[in-house]
C-alpha cells in the first residue's frame, strides 16, 4: 500500500455542510461537532469491528461524515459519524488458506502423510492485512422510526440508529474507494459484518457545540450487541440435509439439465434471498427477485403454449408460437397475454400483481436505471410483494389446473396443490394415472421453451 494512496484527513480540513469538520483543538486533539442540545457535553458512542475485506487506506484514515435532515440545511439537526479505518495484520482465514488446509487434511485421511503443522509446512496459515473499522458517533439519534417499522434495528435508516448510521458511514467510505478506480472493495452491510459488536461509550465536554474526541483511556468498554442476520460463523450439516438430497435434489437436478424456466425463476427467487440476507447486496437481490418474476412470467405463458401442442400437435410449434414473444416486456407481455388464461385479480389496489409491479418493480427499476441505493427495508418490501405475486400467479394457475393439468404439475406439484387443498378429484386423479403414462414433462417443456426462445429472438 503506498502512501499516494488516500491521504488521511487533514487538521482543520474542510468538507462541506455548510461549515469546518476534521477541526482539532490547540492540543491537536480532534474536535467533534454534535447535533446535541446539550451546552458543555454529548454522550458518544464508539464501534469497533472487522470490515468484510481490506480497504485500500492508510492506516488510521479518518473519514468525517454528516446526516442532515432531508427537509432542512442547518446543521443542528446533523449527527456526525468520525470513521478511523485501522490496518491490522494476522493470520489470514480466508477461502485460499482454508481450502489448502482442508484438502491437506483430508488427503492424510486418505493415507497421504502430509506434514500441515510444524514450521516448514506448507500448509500454514498465511498472514494478510484486515480492516478495522472504528467509527464514533453521538449515542442518540435525532429521528424516530417511522410508524410502520416492523420492529428490525437493520431496517431503520442512519438518522434513526445509531449503529446503522456507523455502518453506512463504513460502507461509503468503501464506496468511495471504488470511485477512484483503483481496487473495488467488498462493500460493508449488515449481513457481512460480524455478530458480535464490541461497543465503548464516553462522555465529550466542550462547549459551541464544538467537543474534543475524549482519549482512548477515557472510553468505557459496553459491552457487545447481537446483530440478526443469518450469518454464522460456519456452516455444516442439519437435520433437514439427508432428507432434503432424498426428496428433491434429484428433482431439481432433472430440471437443470432440461433448462426448465421454472427452475431457474425459482433459483434467482431463491438467490435473491441469499444477497439480502447473507450479501448484504440490497440493489441486486431486488433485482434477481424481480429477475425471476420476468422469468416465471414467461414460463407460463410458454408452458400453457406448450400444453396445447402437446395435446393437439397440429396446433402451434415453438417456431409458431414465437410470435406470442414480441419486444414488449415479460411483465407487460404478462398482463396482455397470461392475465386472460389465468384470470383472477390484475387490476384491483388490494392485487399481489398491481402491488408488485408499483413497489417490488419500480424499485428494481429505480436501482438499474437511476442509479438509486435502495435500503435493505425497502428491499425486504420488495421481495415480500416477489413472493406474494409468486404465489398469486402459481394460485391463479391451480385454478386452471383441469385446463392445463400439465403446466400445473411441473409448476405447483402434489404439495403445491396439497398445500391450496386442490390435490382432489380430476387433477389427483390425472397426475396419479394419466401423468405416469405420457413421455416426460420436465424434457418435453424444457426442450420446447428453449426452442421456443430461440425463435422468438432470431425473429426479432
């Protein structure tokens, strides 16, 4: 790391706001600006924690940040955040050292005699820098959560936690890191920072709303909060993993290698839920959720075109059939074409699909397009009204399910149905004696929608 890199915050250096930030005293401590009330002193609180991969800073950059209120400019409603990022060198625990150690094991498990542990090894962990970040801010927040907070720390904005405020003011540095081109880090969130928090609190005394940063021997350690997010330290097996490779993998799999849409709209559904919750990736796991809503929407449409053929093989082939594939949109081809096979509620303001496409789509929308950095929040919106409108279309299509007894057993299944109470009369009585007879669904379809696919975009 050279020292050209990014220099660290100047004494009395100016970023904007309307006024000096990074001021220090006549001692050379740094002065720390505060939005409290309070005449000659503001309760702080201090974060410190490993950021998810090294930014390329100096070490004990300091980087100034402020969150003024969105309806006013003055800066007595401004909470600031002083993020100090430390550069600290151990051993490394990362997926290269990890997996040389863990093939080295295993490989004496075999028999091999592979020496992993003195000095000469090979094998030994290897030693790498890591980000700390340690970040100050006021131990109190000038806003309230908004009244239909669903009770989550991680869902409420930085001007109304106080963590969340550190942790955006982290995560822009590491933006900002990008933005000069050089060596674009992992960026942190939520979900990518560690459980366990360690917190310190102090008091600041000063006066003009102007507070030397009290010393490191002044600062009380707190105590650690719990993050909720689903990121432990490691994986392994659960109850669930045997029966779950018996049940369904091999199910899946058949699918995979027939390339059936409605495998890989469930599979961006799925990841979707991965990058909010583990990632931390909010922007793009609305839109691999809104990816797979495109993707299943299509799949329908194909499959019912599909069951038609299969029925009656004088009706429209995929080469035909294309023609239903035009430039519009998925979603908007959708509500002109599936809207009418499926019926049901499109149009209403209570409708899972109106509601998707005015929130969970705008805002994939917004983030493509605009540039727009959604919050985990509005993601998490998001991706409810995703499954609400999954489960709509799959509800709408079980309705159907004497229409298209076909399309409805690759889409829902037995549990599907069972699940809505429809595995009865003419469609159990299909799937149990007709289905087991007629060549293979999964094959058929696949090989036709990919056909179909093919069409529609040479014909374009």
């Amino acid at each position: 790391m050279g020292s050209d890199d990014v220099a660290p915050l100047a004494s009395g250096q100016t970023c904007g706001w309307g006024g000096p930030r990074g001021q220090a005293d006549a001692d050379g401590e740094p002065i720390h600006e505060t939005c409290s009330l309070s005449a000659d002193h503001v309760h702080l609180i201090r974060y410190i924690f490993r950021l998810p991969g090294y930014l390329a800073l100096p070490d004990a950059t300091t980087v100034p940040a402020h969150y003024p209120s969105h309806d006013q400019d003055g800066a007595a409603d401004s909470p600031i955040v002083l993020s100090t990022i430390r550069q600290i060198e151990l051993e490394a625990d990362d997926d290269l050292t990890l997996s040389v150690r863990a093939t080295a094991l295993l490989m004496n498990k075999l028999g091999f005699d592979l020496d992993i542990d003195s000095e000469e090894s090979p094998f030994l962990k290897l030693q790498r820098w890591h980000s700390i970040a340690d970040i100050i801010t006021e131990d109190s927040s000038p806003d309230v959560p908004p009244e239909d907070w669903d009770g989550r720390p991680q869902h409420l904005g930085p001007r109304s936690d106080q963590f969340m405020r550190a942790l955006d003011a982290v995560r822009e540095v590491a933006r900002s890191i990008t933005l000069t081109g050089r060596r674009a880090p992992v960026l942190p969130s939520y979900e990518r920072t560690p459980m366990m928090i360690n917190f310190l609190t102090a008091v600041a005394f000063g006066a003009d709303r102007k507070y030397p940063i009290p010393p490191d021997r002044s600062w009380e350690v707190a105590g650690l909060i719990h993050l909720a997010h689903l990121n432990f330290p490691g994986d392994g097996p659960d109850d669930e993993t045997d029966s779950v490779v018996d049940q369904t993998i091999v199910h899946w799999r058949r699918c995979l290698e027939a390339r059936m849409p409605g495998a890989l709209a469930r599979e961006k559904i799925v990841e979707a839920g991965r990058l909010l919750n583990r990632e931390g990736e909010y922007g793009s796991a609305i839109v691999s959720a809104c990816t797979g809503v495109e993707i299943l929407c299509d799949a329908l449409l194909s499959a019912t075109l599909w069951e038609t053929h299969f029925r009656d093989p004088s009706a429209d082939g995929p080469d035909t059939a294309a023609r239903h594939f035009g430039e519009e949109t998925p979603l908007s081809r959708a509500a002109r074409q599936l809207r009418p096979i499926l019926g049901g509620d499109w149009n209403s303001s209570r409708s899972a699909w109106q509601h998707f496409r005015g929130e969970a789509s705008a805002l994939r929308n917004r983030f493509v397009h605009a540039g727009y950095s959604p919050s985990r929040a509005e993601v998490q919106r998001g991706i409810d009204h995703v499954d609400a409108v999954q489960d709509f279309l799959i509800g709408r299509l079980v309705a159907k399910a004497n229409v298209y007894p076909r399309t409805t057993f690759l889409f829902a299944g037995v549990d599907g149905l069972t699940a809505r109470d429809r595995y009865r009369g003419q469609i159990k009585k299909f799937i149990e004696q007709i289905a087991p007879r007629e060549a293979g669904y999964i094959e058929s379809f696949g090989a036709w929608h990919q056909s179909l696919m093919r069409a529609a975009n040479t014909t374009r």
